[in-house]
C-alpha cells in the first residue's frame, strides 16, 4: 500500500514575507473562496492579491481612490460575501518629526489620526460598515496589532477583537457583532523608528490578522 502523506499544515502564526502570502493561507482554509464577491475597501497597492485573489466575479479593491471612505462606504447592505479590511492601525503621531514618512504615504497614512483613540475609532466605525456591506454568514477579515505610543502600550489587538464581537452590529438587528472564527500571528521585521529612543517595551515585530464571521440571522425569542 502507498504510504500516507501527511496534509499540508497552515499555522496560526508564521514569518509570511508579505501580506500576500499570508492571503494565500487564508484562502486556503476556505475563508476566501474563488466566485465569492470580495471587498478590499482600504487603502493599498494591490499587495493582499499578489498571491491568490478570486478569478471572478473581480475583487472589488479601492485602491488610491480620492474621496473613499471606509467608514462610510457607497454600497448596499448585505453585498459582499467576503471584505478584506486593513485600516492604518498604528497612530504615527507627529508627522513632522517623524522618520518614517514614505511608508506612511505609501500606506494611505498620510492624513490618518494622529492619535491611538482616533485611530481606534476609524477601525471601529469600518467595522460598522464591514458589517452592513457583508452577506449573512460572510467573512470579515481585519488586520490589527498592538504598539506602544507615547511610552505608554496601547491594546489595539484586544479593543478590535472587543468592537468587532460585542458592537460592530450597528442598528443592524439584534445580532451585537461578528463571531470569532480565527486568528493569524504575522511575525515580521519591526517597522523602522527614528534614532536615539530609549527601549522600554519589548519590540513588536508582529501583528494580527482576524478571522471574523457575520452570523446568519437568528429569530427573536
């Protein structure tokens, strides 16, 4: 008899060189799927879809798009079977000073909050909408991670998981939020930090990718 080969193993957390290899991880766990109506409503290059992206219907990806807004987007409730969010979910704070300027422009964070809470309640107001625009049953995917800002951590990991469960709802029904389906550790080089800070936490060199599932419709009582 032939020997058994061992199943592909796709791990929770994982050194992915780039977002689009981690999609193509996702994907194949069946949390995107091909002939799935998919939206990327956030600001990018393109670089989620190097890898794997639906042959049809197209991704719907507003990339470099003047006047888009994720927080309050131009489409019909329950549209989507999948959305794909990664928000700026780093406060960068004063921009004039800092040492990092063309990754900000080159991510969309060029006009992002400054501030962490502002930059948590953008992420809380698109999970609103990623809720709205999803089919019943469909899947949210949304990238966050944790930083520290003014010397102080700040949770943004725990806060998204929070808002996505307990309030990304809305007024949409008596369903408060997403269920929790999985989670994706992206370990990767830290991001660069102008010169002569004293370390005080340990270096984050990760951040997270959720799995999140709007739940189908329930019967009050």
């Amino acid at each position: 008899m032939p020997e058994a080969q061992d199943a592909e193993v796709i791990f929770s957390a994982g050194e992915w060189k780039t977002n689009a290899l981690l999609i193509a991880e996702v994907a194949k766990l069946g949390y995107l799927q091909d002939g799935w109506r998919i939206l990327d409503p956030t600001y990018g290059r393109g670089g989620w879809w190097r890898v794997w992206s639906p042959s049809f219907p197209p991704l719907e990806a507003r990339t470099h798009v003047d006047g888009w807004d994720f927080r309050a987007m131009d489409y019909d409730d329950e549209t989507f079977d999948a959305v794909t969010f990664d928000p700026p979910y780093v406060a960068v704070g004063g921009r004039t000073t800092s040492g990092i300027k063309g990754m900000h422009d080159a991510y969309g964070m060029g006009n992002a909050p400054t501030s962490p809470d502002a930059v948590q309640d953008d992420i809380n107001r698109g999970l609103v909408e990623c809720y709205r625009v999803l089919k019943p049953g469909g899947i949210c995917l949304v990238k966050c991670q944790n930083y520290v800002s003014s010397g102080k951590m700040f949770p943004g990991v725990y806060l998204t998981w929070h808002y996505a469960r307990f309030w990304a709802g809305g007024d949409c029904g008596e369903i408060p939020g997403f269920d929790y389906v999985d989670e994706f550790l992206h370990v990767a080089g830290p991001r660069p930090q102008p010169p002569g800070r004293r370390q005080l936490h340990a270096r984050v060199n990760h951040s997270t990718l959720f799995v999140f599932r709007k739940p189908k419709r329930r019967k009050r009582g």
